[in-house]
C-alpha cells in the first residue's frame, strides 16, 4: 500500500513505533524510581510543564496563520495551566524558581528551530504530547496518587493527568486522529514531521534521564537503597536467630 493511501493518523503512528516501544519501556523504568520521592517527580512535573507551556502558547500564536494547526486547536485539550498547579503543589508555593537544565533549553531549542523551519512541524510536538497525556494519563494518574501518597489532597499533584467529570478520552483521541487525516499536508511535510516525531521520543527520554542524574535523584536513591540493605540486614538476623536451636 502507497504511503498516499494510508490515513496520516496511521502513518504517524506506524512509522515511529520502534522509538514510541523504546522510550515507554525507559520512561517506565525511569518513573518507577522517580515515583519513590516527590521532589524528583516534581522535576518531572517541572519540565514537563515547561514543554506544554511552549507548545501551547505557539499554537495559539500560529493557528491564525497556519490553517493545518488551526484544524488540531482544541483548547480542551490544553494542560499548561494544570501541569503549573502540580509544580505549584509540590513546591508548596507559586513562586516558582527557574530549574536549571540543559535538557529543557536543548528540548526548547529544537522546539523553536523546527517551528522556524515550518509552522506545520509543531504537529509532531503537538501530537505527541497530547496524545500521550490522553492515552497514559488514565494509567499513570492513579499509580502516582498511590505511591505519593496524594489522596487526602487529590487532585493536587495529578492535574494534569486528570479530566473533567464526562470527558470521554476515547471520543477525543478518535477526534484528533481524524483531525490529523484532514490536514492538508505535503508529502514531504508529513515526512519532516515523522522525522521530527522520533526526535521528540529522544527529547522526552533526555528530560527523564536527566532528572535521573541531578543530585536530588541520586540523594533519594542514596536514602532507598540505605532502606533496602536494613531491610535485608532484619530479614538475615531474623533468619539466623530463628535458625539457631536452643542450646541445652
């Protein structure tokens, strides 16, 4: 079947299946230790609601212009503003400090480039994101409120994976991959974005593993493993005590 008869929704998705497999399975491992300390998930959080935040405000700023991202403009969709109350929760305040990190301003930076090239590349960032929070945030929402012990305050911290009362997410992924069908795209624009798609699975993977290395992350897993070795230190003792025959 010629790339022209495929549905672009399909196309995009087919094409870049190999890097969307590879990045959940690091992201899932990722998430699982950085689920273990709330200022590391807040990092996540942070950089996370930095890269919304551009997407969003440059769609706005381009759909005038820009026929193909005026077609995917769904405000409903939009989480900036709840990804800011998160980082707001979890740093207790809304005043917020600039994080330091290079993987950010690099994500940015390709951010700005691409969209300089062609207003049209911002559907792969668009699409990517979004569809990611409307597919694993049902998932993640709950494993997150568990393990962060976030339920006496939900839904603080997990705004951005939540959705109003009604929202169908089915309804709205079948609706924005229709709306991606429609757009009047070159073939050689949908081939740049493709292209552009598989970046954006290496940039997400760089934001994660970068929260992996930063001096929080390794304190957190410093005081873990400290955790794990008493742990296994009380279960030796407890073997060998219980073990031992009373002497007579």
């Amino acid at each position: 079947m010629a790339d022209t008869d495929i549905p672009f929704a399909e196309e995009l998705k087919s094409k870049t299946t190999s890097e969307h497999s590879s990045s959940d399975k690091f992201v899932n491992s990722v998430l699982a230790f950085s689920l273990t300390d709330r200022k590391v998930y807040r990092m996540l959080v942070y950089r996370f609601w930095s890269v919304f935040t551009w997407i969003e405000n440059a769609l706005e700023a381009s759909r005038h212009a820009t026929p193909q991202l005026q077609d995917l403009y769904f405000p409903e969709l939009f989480r900036a503003d709840e990804f800011r109350r998160d980082v707001e929760f979890f740093y207790g305040s809304r005043d917020i400090p600039e994080e330091e990190s290079p993987a950010l301003k690099e994500y940015l930076r390709n951010l700005e480039e691409d969209m300089e090239k062609d207003p049209v590349n911002l559907i792969a960032y668009l699409q990517s994101m979004q569809m990611a929070i409307l597919s694993g945030g049902a998932i993640l929402r709950p494993v997150i409120v568990n393990v962060l012990n976030l339920r006496s305050t939900f839904p603080d911290g997990v705004r951005a994976l939540d959705w109003p009362e009604g929202f169908n997410t089915k309804r709205a992924k079948d609706q924005y991959r229709a709306a991606i069908n429609e757009c009047e795209l070159t073939r050689t624009q949908k081939d740049t974005i493709i292209a552009i798609k598989r970046k954006v699975f290496r940039l997400n993977n760089e934001l994660v593993a970068e929260v992996t290395r930063s001096g929080v992350s390794r304190d957190t897993l410093t005081r873990y493993l400290r955790k794990v070795i008493i742990m296994v230190m009380v279960v030796v003792v407890a073997y060998v005590v219980f073990r031992i025959k009373p002497s007579l």
